[in-house]
C-alpha cells in the first residue's frame, strides 16, 4: 500500500471491510441459554435464590463481604448514593470524564456534583484535582475505573478520610481487574458495576454493589424493595403477610432470570478478560510505532480488565479532528466509538450553570479520544482489520 494507491472509503475508495465491527458486543453460550430457560420453569422469576446465589457468586469473586444486585449500573449509583445519606448542599466529587450517571446519580438525591479534571494519559479522576475541590461539603467521591483500571483509590481515601467523606467507585468498567492482588469491588467504601451488555458479564440491564460495611448494604437492600426491610419470598417463608415500609426507596430489584445468566457469565470473567487483554497487547504492539497516535498508559502494577481500549490522536500530528478520523474509521467497516464528552457539556448540565473551561485538561483530552473495537470473541481477522484501518487512516491524514 504506498500513499498515492491508498483511497480512503470515506473518499470512495475500497473499505477495509463491508460489515461493520461493533466497538462491543456481548457473548452468550448455550450454557447462558440453559441457565435462563432452567429459571423460567421454576418456582420465582424474581426476588427469589438466584439472586442470593448472583450476590454470593460476585461477593466470592470479589473478596467481599456484600454484593446487593440492583437492576442497572445506574441503580447501583443511586443506592450507593442513597446508602451515604447525602442531603441538599453536600457535595460529590466526579471526574469530569464519564458516563452521565455517575453525576446524575448525586443529583437524583438533591446533592451537587463537582467535576474534578482528568489525568490526560489515563483519563481516571486526578487526584491533585481531587485535593484542590475537597472541602467539608464534600460527602462522597466518586472514581471512575475508566477503561477497566483502577483509579488511585489509596490516595482518594486518605483525601476523603480528612472530611469524613465516603469513595464510592463506579467500576462498571472493572469487574475483573485488580491493583495489585486486590481485585476491584473492594478498593473503595462501596464498588458499583453494571452488567450492560458490552460490560464484562450481561444480564440484558443490571447491576451490583459490593461493600464490606454491614450497614450500608442492609440500606441498599431496603433502597432497592422500596424502602420495605423484608422481601416477599422472607415473608413466604415465615408465613407473615406484614411488611414495613421505613424509608422511600425504590423498585431496583434484579430478577431471577437475570441473575441466572448473570451466574452463567461470571463463570467465562476470568477466560474473557484474559482475551481482552490478549487483544489490547495486539494493538498497544502495532501502534507502539506511530508517533501520531498514543495509547492510554495503564499504571503500575495494574491487571487491566479492558473494557475499553482507548486511543488519542494527537492534534499537532494529524491535518484532521478527531470527529472526520471516527468518520473515516466507520467508512472503513470498524465501529468506533467516544467514551466520554466531559459531562458538564451535556445540555443538562450547561442549563444547570456548569460552563466550559471547568476541567481544561479533560476538555483537551476530549477532542483527541477514540475508542476502538474490543470485545472477546473479536477473532484474529477482526483485530487485524482495525489495525490495518488505523495505519490507513493516519497514512492519509499524518501531517
Ligand atoms: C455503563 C456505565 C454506567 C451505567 O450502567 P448501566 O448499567 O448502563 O445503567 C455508569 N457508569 C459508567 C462509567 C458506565 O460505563
């Protein structure tokens, strides 16, 4: 492929290839199918032992004492938050890159978000950022496990500790990744994941939060049943028809169904996260050349659980923004995809006062992210394209 040969698809010339590659995509078994099919023919479709069995197979995993199950990564955002007790005026410190729900979640219980910026090389919440926002308002902080590592969460507890402030980490990207030996879901006060479809394990919708602390999680269980202490098959149990309503909580509960392929899925983690890494060494090994685009850095002494693998094309390198190298990529067959805008950009946010230039860094790091396709039963022939529609592109567009 010499330059003057190479058309760009998005110019009409031929594309690497004619169906698209998803940037994830979930991957069920026929084990997954039977678990499900088991659990449609038995006694409870929901709040029944398929949930206690998902929260003890993830509290195994784990290392943890709780695992309550909720009914998104989302819902598991709003009972942590709820579970911290947070009121009118507190505080919640969020980087500024991530999804949307890891802010909202604290304006779902009245508090206020406060963005900190982003380390550029790896995009986790900096915790110089952190040091700089912390003050006694401060309830909660909240990390964001990006990509699939984790966040320096040693650093952030020391930093919370001096205001009595709770870490909550949102690792809906990290099941199955570790600081050192300790895996994610214990590094924090409480861990949220989500078990979306392109997440490491599916339950359609569905989430989790892990805690060592006996009474935050007893609130998360009432939160999720609508603030009632007992469930319907406890109270089947004991031949009572009473319940008691202490709080306003809400129905977040996960269905036996759910967890069924939940259990299923967990089983394939360790398999799954050992082909994502397989896949990212690939790319980290064919792009090592490139000066004029840079992978993310993974800290020291880190197992990735690559969720996501996250590429910056740096500006000064390339004639194009990053907006016509995604659009030349998806002409090119591979569906790429952008994790994420800073949130206090979203129109919500803006009308709520939130203005641009809060988080410089994560504003600049913004304009240069690309995440490319990365999910386990991505075959060899895949990964190959995708790196033969990089080179093409920055072939084209390199300054
Ligand atoms: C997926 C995700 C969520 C929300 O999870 P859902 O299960 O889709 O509600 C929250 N935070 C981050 C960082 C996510 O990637």
């Amino acid at each position: 492929m010499t330059k003057t040969q190479t058309t760009l698809a998005i110019e009409g010339g031929v594309p690497v290839r004619n169906q698209r590659l998803p940037y994830g995509r979930q991957s069920i078994t026929q084990q997954d199918v039977d678990a499900v099919v088991a659990t449609l023919k038995s006694e409870w479709l929901t709040t029944g032992p398929k949930v206690d069995d998902f929260e003890q197979a993830i509290a195994r995993r784990v290392g943890v004492r709780h695992a309550v199950v909720v009914s998104s990564g989302t819902a598991a955002l709003h009972a942590a938050a709820h579970a911290v007790a947070l009121a009118p005026g507190d505080e919640v410190i969020v980087p500024a890159i991530t999804f949307v729900a890891t802010a909202n979640c604290a304006l779902y219980e009245g508090a206020t978000p406060v963005f900190a910026d982003v380390n550029p090389d790896t995009l986790l919440i900096d915790p110089d950022s952190v040091e700089a926002l912390i003050t006694p308002r401060t309830k909660a902080v909240i990390g964001v496990d990006y990509a699939g590592q984790p966040c320096d969460y040693a650093r952030l507890r020391e930093l919370a500790r001096q205001v009595n402030a709770t870490v909550i980490a949102d690792a809906s990207h990290g099941l199955g990744g570790n600081a050192g030996n300790t895996p994610i879901g214990v590094l924090a006060d409480l861990t949220t994941f989500s078990f979306h479809p392109v997440k490491h394990a599916a339950t359609g919708e569905g989430g989790a939060i892990t805690t060592d602390d006996d009474a935050l999680a007893q609130r998360m269980r009432v939160f999720r049943n609508h603030g009632i202490t007992s469930d319907h098959r406890t109270r089947e149990a004991k031949g009572a028809w009473l319940y008691d309503m202490v709080s306003l909580g809400m129905n977040y509960r996960l269905s036996d169904i759910q967890c069924a392929l939940g259990i299923s899925q967990l089983a394939r983690l360790e398999a799954n996260v050992a082909r994502r890494q397989e896949i990212a060494a690939r790319y980290d090994h064919a792009f090592a050349g490139e000066d004029a685009i840079r992978p993310l850095v993974t800290r020291e002494n880190v197992h990735h659980a690559y969720h996501l693998y996250v590429v910056r094309f740096l500006r000064g390198h390339l004639r194009v923004n990053r907006n016509t190298i995604m659009a030349a990529l998806r002409a090119e067959g591979i569906g790429v995809n952008l994790h994420y805008r800073p949130v206090y950009l979203h129109p919500y946010y803006r009308d709520l006062g939130f203005i641009p230039g809060l988080c410089p860094k994560a504003e600049a790091v913004y304009e240069e992210i690309v995440t490319l396709p990365l999910f386990p039963t991505m075959n060899e022939q895949d990964v190959s394209d995708v790196i033969t529609a990089v080179k093409k592109v920055l072939e084209i567009y390199r300054v």
